[in-house]
C-alpha cells in the first residue's frame, strides 16, 4: 500500500466516532495503574499506582505534595516521570543543548528541586527518568543520543535524586525495540525495567495487514527487557480499536502468563495521545471511555 493510501486508511479509521464506554479497570492479577489526569479512575479499584509526568524546567512542586496526599488516600505509589525539558514546546532547548547542559552541571539545580520534594513524601515513589531514550521517531530531545552520552546523563540525573530522596525506586525505561540493551545504565542503577506497549488497531492493519495482540508487541520487547534479571513494568500502556480489538487488549494485559514472569505491573496512559503517530494516524485517544471506535 502506497505512504498516502496508508495515511487514507489511518484517517478512515481513527477518525470514526468514538463509543463512549464504561470506565473499569481491565481483569487480572498483575498489579494495575494509571496516568489519569481526568480522574475517570480516583474512585475505581484495583489501582494501585498512580502515574504522573512531570517537566523538570516548569514543573510546579507543590503539586508533588497534592499527588502524594492523592494517592495516600487511595493506597496507592507513586509513578513519577521526569522528563528534561519544558511543555512549552516554542521554548525547548535542542538535544545538544540539553546533553551539554547535563554534562556540564547546569541543569542540577532542576533536578535537585524535584528531588528534594521527592524525599519528602509518604507514598512510595518510583522516579522514571528520561523515559524511551532509544525512540528514533523524533519526540524526545534526550533520545536517539549516543549510547555513553546517555548513560552519563542518566546516572549523573538519577544518582544526585537519591542523594535527596533515597528510598525512592530507580526505573529505567526505553522503548523496547531492539537495541535498547545499548542504553542500559548498570544494576546499581536500575530498580526496574519500564516498557511501552501501545496497540492502535488502525496501524496494524495499515503496517502489517492484521490486528496485533498485546502478546505480540510485548514478547519481544519483555525478552529483551527481562535479560537484565530486574522486574519488569509496563510503564505506559494504550490500545484504540473496535470492539473485538479492545477486548481481546483487555482481556490479556493483566493476566499473569508463565511466559512473562518478571512482570510485576502494567500502567494504563488514560489520556489522548500527545505526539501524533508518524503517516497521518493522528493523535489517538487512548482514554478507556473513548478508546472503542464504531
């Protein structure tokens, strides 16, 4: 299929109307969590994990305390990631900036400031920092780098946020393609290993000709992530389709399988998606309410 008859089929599919369906968390056994911004899930159980993205350049602190007090009321950890850079996309710094700028102490105060906010709060937190570092798509300014000029930065960030807040968990989290080894920073820096897995039923058929299972996307990248012997997350996880495709998704991302055993949580990213797929799929809406396509 020809870049613009892919990109046809992309807009025919994600653009069909959204059916508005209830919000629950999916069944199983692995522990579940979520980024919610919306609050669709404040009131629904099991969550045990409350997930929050965080920019170390205008990030506002007190809000660290309202998300603690948040998720202590509801039993839940805290899933913090940081990500190097502002949200004000016309004030970013370049990725040569931002790698020089680390190297070169100029951004230790940035981290120091969360960090030390970090260090005071009840729940237990997990700091996830400069998350899918070996994406090639272009989103991130801190990925794509060279492996040693990563990994100097990833322990420099991380090693100065335990000086502050050292009970918190370290998760070092890339994408999951292959090469991902490349960026691995050590054991003594890395509690947990963080995966992405998104399912957009659009995409499949377009790249590949079928529908995809969680399975699928996830196998390999859990292989290459349980070689270093850390538990394994499923840091942000996603999936847009009809029906059948949401519930064959639904039905399967929880369930403790004996080909996964390290895995110990899946994270639900409950919010449209922010960076738009490459081709013309746009910015799916990965929200559970909205995320069966009619």
């Amino acid at each position: 299929m020809s870049r613009w008859g892919i990109a046809a089929l992309a807009l025919a599919i994600t653009g069909s109307a959204a059916h508005a369906g209830p919000v629950a968390v999916p069944p199983g056994e692995i522990p579940f969590g979520v980024y919610d911004p919306d609050g669709d899930f404040s009131d629904k159980s099991p969550v045990v994990i409350e997930h929050l993205f965080l920019p170390w350049e205008d990030v506002y602190l007190p809000s660290l305390q309202d998300a603690d007090a948040y998720a202590l009321e509801r039993n839940r950890a805290l899933l913090v990631t940081l990500e190097p850079w502002t949200w004000s996309r016309s004030e970013r710094n370049s990725a040569q900036y931002l790698r020089r700028g680390i190297a070169r102490g100029e951004y230790d105060s940035n981290m120091r400031a969360v960090c030390d906010v970090l260090g005071t709060l009840k729940s237990p937190v997990t700091l996830r920092f400069a998350q899918e570092m070996d994406d090639t798509s272009g989103q991130f300014i801190w990925a794509g780098w060279a492996p040693e000029d990563y990994i100097s930065a990833y322990r420099r960030m991380t090693g100065m946020c335990k000086q502050s807040a050292p009970a918190i968990t370290l998760m070092w989290s890339p994408l999951g393609d292959a090469g991902m080894e490349r960026y691995y920073p050590g054991d003594d820096y890395v509690d947990l290993v963080g995966l992405s897995v998104f399912g957009l039923q659009a995409w499949d058929q377009a790249k590949y000709g079928e529908d995809r299972s969680f399975d699928t996307i996830f196998g390999p990248r859990y292989t290459r992530a349980a070689s270093f012997g850390k538990p394994v997350v499923v840091a942000e996880l996603g999936y847009v389709g009809d029906q059948a495709y949401v519930d064959t998704w639904r039905d399967s991302v929880r369930q403790e399988k004996s080909q996964y055993p390290n895995l110990v949580g899946v994270v639900y990213f409950n919010q449209n998606e922010v960076y738009p797929w490459p081709e013309g799929f746009g910015t799916p809406d990965w929200r559970i309410k909205n995320q069966v396509l009619e």
